[in-house]
C-alpha cells in the first residue's frame, strides 16, 4: 500500500514537471546601432519550424526590456513576451538606449531624438531580417514605442501591433493633459509648443511646466511632435491591429479609434478592464496605480490570445 502511495505520488510530480516544462529557449542578444548597442531578450519556441518573431518596442522614459524603471516594476514586457513565447512565437525585447549611457554621458543624452530610436529600432529589425530565421517579423509597439514601431515598420516587416499608442501628435496629447490637470497652465502650455512645433527652442515659461519642456528635453521634443500617427498610419500596406484596454489611464480609448479610422484594413481590439500596463484592473484608481508596482500580477490573456490570433490568420 505504501509502495503504491509512493509510486503515485513521483507520477503526480513528473506530470507536474511536464506541465511546467519551458516551451522556449532564452538567449541574451546584443545589437549594434549607429548609437549605442542595443542590449535584450530573444526567447525561441522549441520546434524545429520556422516561427514568426515579435519586436516588442517599450514605451516612454528610461523603460527596460521587461517594461520597467528605476520607480516601477511590474513585468509587463516580460510577461508578454513570455505568454507569445509559449505560444510558438518568439520574442525579442530590449533595453531602451539610454539606460546604456552613464551619467558622463548627459551631454549625449540630451542630443537624443524621436529619430533616434526610430532607427534604433529599424536596426533591430534588420538584424533578425538578415538572419532569415523567422517566417514573418511582427513589430509591436507599447505607448510610445507605438509611433516608434509604427515608423520602423514601414517596408520593413510584416505585420504592425499598437498597445496603448497615443492616436495624435504629442503637443495635442500634451495640451489635454495639463488642461484636465492643472487648466489655468493651459495657454502657457500652448504657447511653448507653437514654438516647438516651429523648431524654436524656448527659454522662459512657467516654472511649474519644467518637468516637461527642460531645456534638455525641447529638442527631442521638437523631432517628437513632427510625426502624426494617424498620417503614418496611413502608409502602412501590411496588417495592423490596435489595442487598448478600458481601464488605461494613461491613454484613452478614443486614441485607438483614431489610429483605427486612419487605416481601414487596421483590426482593433479593446480589452475590458485591462489597463495601461496589460494588467486586469476592477477596481478604482488606486487599484490601478498599485498594479505599475506588483510585478506578480499576471497580464491579461485575453491581450496575448488577440496578438497570437492576429499573427497566426
């Protein structure tokens, strides 16, 4: 009797193991640029088949691979990437740029442009295109990784996904928030960005408006708001899907609908309740605010069975 309580147990935990079993292969991958090289994340389905390759493209700020910074862990990248991963599409996600300067480094920090990382990420593209390893290469873009990605992947690969991509140019995005915010730095607000728009750095404004046009900041700024989504778009001749969750904060859904109107052939996708960072949120904003920070809460599935459903059609 005990021998068959024995018995049944090693069988319990060896189907248990092969249900756990990895299903991909992870590799770190480094990829030169004319800037910097570009470090991350390859994860590689187990099968002899050619697989497609998602590009995932992070969002704002100095965001890793894994969607996280310095004041905010919670995965979100990674847990994608890992959920494509399992289901037989590999993934690769890197390190934005500037987390690979030092501080010696500001002089060329604030030189960096909008430009920059889109051919940062044209580069990375190349790389995989030239190892002719993939069926097809997906680029996907989070936030504003979305206008990055979006004008990479023009005649440069199959497919493009936007996650919570702005569906206008950041000075009308700019504009709304300090109007919901704070109303009365409304006009201030709109008199630096004419200027920025012109190409004219600006050197006095309202003190309370320097944490988003430091003088530092206005150049990337200024190669920044030249690009309009909805017109790059519209340039785009291979299939599009746009996505956005109800309880995104940070971008509304409206922005999808926007980007999804510019493209008529685009799909798009809105997730109940799923916020800015792919994660499940039902209850209120600080239920919201506290998911940018818990690195254990799992991302939606229903965001990786649309992506897996749109790449395999």
């Amino acid at each position: 009797m005990k021998f068959k309580n024995i018995t049944l147990f090693i069988l319990l935990v060896s189907t248990f193991a092969i249900a756990q079993e990895i299903k991909y292969n992870e590799t770190e991958i480094n990829i030169p640029t004319n800037t910097v090289t570009l470090k991350g994340t390859l994860l590689t389905p187990n099968s002899e088949k050619k697989c497609e390759l998602v590009i995932l493209i992070p969002g704002s700020g100095p965001t890793d691979r894994d969607g996280n910074n310095v004041m905010m862990k919670n995965n979100s990248l990674k847990l994608l990437a890992e959920g494509l991963a399992s289901n037989n599409i590999a993934t690769y996600r890197f390190d934005k740029s500037v987390l690979s300067y030092t501080k010696e480094d500001k002089a060329t920090i604030d030189s960096l442009t909008f430009d920059v990382f889109i051919e940062e990420a044209k580069s990375v593209i190349q790389y995989f295109k030239n190892t002719h390893n993939y069926s097809k290469i997906i680029v996907t873009g989070h936030s504003q990784g979305s206008l990055v990605g979006l004008i990479a992947s023009k005649n440069n690969s199959d497919g493009f996904i936007s996650i919570a991509g702005a569906g206008r140019t950041i000075d009308e995005v700019l504009v709304e928030q300090i109007s919901k915010q704070a109303p009365f730095l409304k006009d201030e607000t709109e008199r630096v960005l004419s200027e920025l728009k012109k190409g004219n750095t600006v050197d006095e404004f309202n003190p309370m408006l320097i944490s988003i046009f430091n003088k530092s900041v206005q150049p990337f700024l200024i190669s920044w708001i030249k690009y309009n989504p909805q017109i790059e778009l519209k340039k785009l001749t291979i299939p599009v899907l746009i996505i956005n969750g109800t309880n995104d904060i940070q971008v509304a859904i409206s922005e999808a609908e926007l980007l999804h109107a510019a493209n008529s052939t685009s799909e798009l996708v809105i997730i109940e309740n799923m916020n800015h960072i792919f994660k499940e949120i039902k209850g209120d904003v600080n239920e919201n605010m506290s998911s940018y920070t818990n690195p254990d809460l799992p991302i939606m599935t229903n965001l990786i069975t649309s992506i897996v459903e749109f790449i395999k059609e």
